[in-house]
C-alpha cells in the first residue's frame, strides 16, 4: 500500500482551518460556515499550528463514527491527550484528572457500569414526576412581558437542580454545582495561568465539599444517588483523590454545561425558526423527536478528542501514533449528506436521532436518557402553558471551543 506523506485534502488557510480559538466560537455563523468549508473540501483536515499544536479536525458525520468506532487505535486516555483539544500543562505542574471518559477499556468499562444504573429506564420513570413538578413550578414562576436572563433563571436551575437531586446535594448549595461547573470548564482561565491557579482552588473545594458527603455515605447503607452508588461499587470505592475529583468534575460538567444549552437552544430555535416551532407547539406528539432535534440542531459540546496510539488512516489521511484528532460534532450534525436543510430546525426531521451530540460507541453520553427526559418535560409543559419566549437582545456565547451553548440570554416571556 503506497505511504501518504502529505495530506490528502486541499490546505485551506489556517484562518479556516484552526478552530480553536475560543474568541472565534463568539462568531457563530462564521464558525458555521468554516465547517461548511471544511466538509466541501474533504472529511478529515490537517492543521499544521494552532495555540493548542497541530491537530486534525474529522469534520463530517461517517468519520467521526468511524473514529468513535476504533477505541483501541483512537483512544480517550487522559495520559495520552484526554478528550479536549486542550493538552495538559504538566509544565505548570497542573494535576491529572482522571475521570473514565478518559479512560480506555478495560478499565473504562467497569468505572461506567458503577454509575449505568443511575441511568436506567426505571430510573427516568422515577425521576420524572419530580422533573415535571420543579419545571411547572419554574415556569409559573417567570414573570410575564418582563426581561430576565433564560440561561440563569430557567436553563441553570432546572439542570443544576437535577444534578443536585442525583447527588442528594444539599438543596440549598446547589448553586455550588453550577459554580464549579463553569469553573471546571473556564477556558478564560485554562489561558491565564493567574485564574488557573485560582480555578484549581476551586476544584479542590469542591473535592473536599464532596469528600465529606462520600465519607458518610461509604459508612451508611447504599442508596441510589451517585455519590452512594460511587462510594460503595468494588471499582471506585478505591478511587484516588485525584481520580475522585475528575469523576466529579466529569459528572458535575456533563449535567450541568450540557443539557443547560439544549434548554437555551429551545429559546434560539423558537425565534430563528417560529414556523417550524409553532407547528411542534401545536401537536404534542412531535415533541419527543423534537427533542432529539434540538439536541442536534444545538449540540451542546462541540468536539471531542482522541490521540492517535498507532499509526494508522483515517479517510485516505495517514494519522501517525500520538497525533490530536479532533470530533467535530457540530459539523457532523450539520453533514448534508446525512441531513437536509441541516441548519434548520425541523421537529419532524425523520432521522434527527442520528445526531452525534452524545457521542457514539462505548463511550456514548451515559445521561443521554436524563437529558431528553428533562428537555421533554421542558417542552411539554411550554407547550401546555402555550409559553412564548422572545429574544429580547442578543445572546451571549460561551467562550469556548468546547462547551459550545450561551452565558446570556435576555427574553421576554408572554403567553400565545
Ligand atoms: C444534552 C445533554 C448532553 C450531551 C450533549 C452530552 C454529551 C456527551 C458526550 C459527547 C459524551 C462523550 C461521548 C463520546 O466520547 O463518544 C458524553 C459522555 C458522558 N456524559 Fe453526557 N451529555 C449530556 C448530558 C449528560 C448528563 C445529564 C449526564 C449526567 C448527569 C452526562 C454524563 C456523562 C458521562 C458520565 C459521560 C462519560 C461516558 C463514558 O465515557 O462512558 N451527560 N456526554
């Protein structure tokens, strides 16, 4: 088989090519249309420099399942990479953070199979009258033809509330959960090393915060929150401080940053695509394919990250061992070829359930469940109070590659 000494796609100027910049995930529609650029141009792309070092970028739907469906060639390990196109920065003795998405199999899987069972279908069933009382509740409570921000009062609570019942957080500190959330995922910080260092205290609180409440439950008898389930499975009873702390980060991030932007993206689509909302607001029964629409349509983090372990290829492309190959999701879930009129919002849209927004493959969001329970409950009881919600100014974006979603948004709420 002949070598691939150069890269197979067209090179495209790093202006394009380098996503990585938060500042540019400010500009949205531009960000968009370098990923239609991307795609045009080919599925996997080099990008020789950037502030994060040279990286592929695997841009359309097929090749990120393909990367997602090689574990042992394209691997997770955060000794190795980690999963964001962020590396490590040993050189400021930053501590690893071992949590299990980063991790590969064997011992990926079991460290999973310790938290499945929060997850479970029984388990939405249980959670669900609960979810649909404190979003009632929330959303009688949002005062009618007055600004407020979406984000913190509705999109943050309902997801920082939830978390906290998962953990059976003490309800009157959830906000910490939302706190160290957004620390944890500060990319302002990750690139002054002043506010890392103050990030990294943060992170340690909340380990200390969480130690104690994992210390009364390992000698208490176990219960079905997360901090219990964690404290008494034979693979992470043992965990190392570390290990405890990237665990938690890991939970707290995907319950938190996720879902929230979904909420926030319900609000977005409502104002860019009102036909198309309307009619999903008309007829109840579209609302669960609707949510795995958003959920697309959103994508509340961006990309994930492999490393390379072996030499191998990727669509024509020769990957070499310990190269960053970066997961597209927002551009996979905006592929032509997979999708029609992909950036619009279509609640019927017959195949809205092959996005990539969760992932693929052993590592697939393990909360995808409690995230579609909790944006369909949201939708259902808008629906219900024929709830409208209009942008009352421009939305903030995260600054982020990452966590791809909104800081702000200003609304207007009335009722149709
Ligand atoms: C719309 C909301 C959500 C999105 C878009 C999302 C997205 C993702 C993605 C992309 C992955 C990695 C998949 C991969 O590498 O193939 C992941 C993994 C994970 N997510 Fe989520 N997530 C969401 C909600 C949640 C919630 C509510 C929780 C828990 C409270 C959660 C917990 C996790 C965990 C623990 C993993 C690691 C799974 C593993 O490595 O096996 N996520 N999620």
């Amino acid at each position: 088989m002949a070598t691939l000494a150069q890269p197979l796609a067209p090179q495209l100027p790093l202006e394009i090519l380098d996503l990585s910049k938060a500042q540019d995930w400010l500009e949205y529609r531009n960000i968009l249309e370098r990923f239609r650029i991307l795609r045009a141009a080919g599925p996997v792309h080099y990008c020789p420099e950037s502030g994060v070092g040279p990286y592929w970028s695997v841009v359309t739907h097929h090749h990120v399942m393909e990367v997602e469906g090689r574990p042992d060639v394209f691997s997770s390990r955060w000794d190795v990479g980690g999963i964001t196109i962020f590396d490590r920065k040993p050189e400021v003795d930053e501590p690893p953070l071992p949590m299990f998405i980063a991790m590969d199999r064997p011992e990926h899987t079991e460290k999973r199979r310790t938290v499945a069972p929060a997850f479970t279908p029984a388990e939405m069933l249980r959670h669900e009258p609960l979810v649909r009382r404190r979003t009632a509740e929330l959303l009688d409570s949002l005062p009618l033809g007055e600004p407020f921000d979406w984000v913190d009062r509705v999109s943050i609570e309902l997801t920082t509330g939830m978390l906290a019942i998962l953990f059976d957080f003490p309800w009157e500190d959830r906000r910490l959960l939302t706190f160290w959330s957004d620390t944890a995922t500060d990319v302002e910080a990750f690139e002054n090393p002043e506010r890392d260092k103050e990030r990294w205290a943060v992170l340690y609180e909340m380990a200390a915060y969480f130690m104690r409440l994992w210390n009364e439950r390992k000698d208490a008898e176990p219960r079905p929150d997360l901090i219990s389930m964690l404290a008494h499975a034979p693979a992470t009873r043992h965990m190392s401080p570390q290990e405890f702390m990237g665990n938690l980060v890991l939970l707290i991030v995907g319950g938190n940053d996720t879902t929230r932007n979904t909420m926030s993206g319900a609000v977005m689509a409502q104002n860019l695509w009102p036909d198309d909302w309307n009619r999903m607001m008309a007829d109840p029964a579209l609302i669960e394919n609707g949510v795995s629409e958003l959920i697309r349509w959103q994508t509340p983090l961006a990309h994930m990250r492999r490393t390379a372990l072996v030499d191998t290829e990727l669509a024509g492309q020769r990957i070499r061992a310990g190269d960053k190959v970066v997961m597209w999701y927002l551009s996979a879930n905006r592929d032509e070829a997979v999708f029609l009129e992909a950036d619009r919002f279509l609640p019927e849209r017959p195949n809205a359930r092959r996005h990539l927004s969760f992932g693929f493959g052993i590592h697939r969001c393990v909360g995808a469940r409690l995230a579609e329970l909790q944006v369909r409950v949201l939708l259902e009881e808008m629906q219900r109070r024929r709830l409208r919600v209009t942008l009352a100014d421009e939305p903030v974006r995260v600054y982020s590659p990452f966590v791809h979603g909104f800081r702000k948004m200003p609304v207007v709420v009335d009722r149709a």
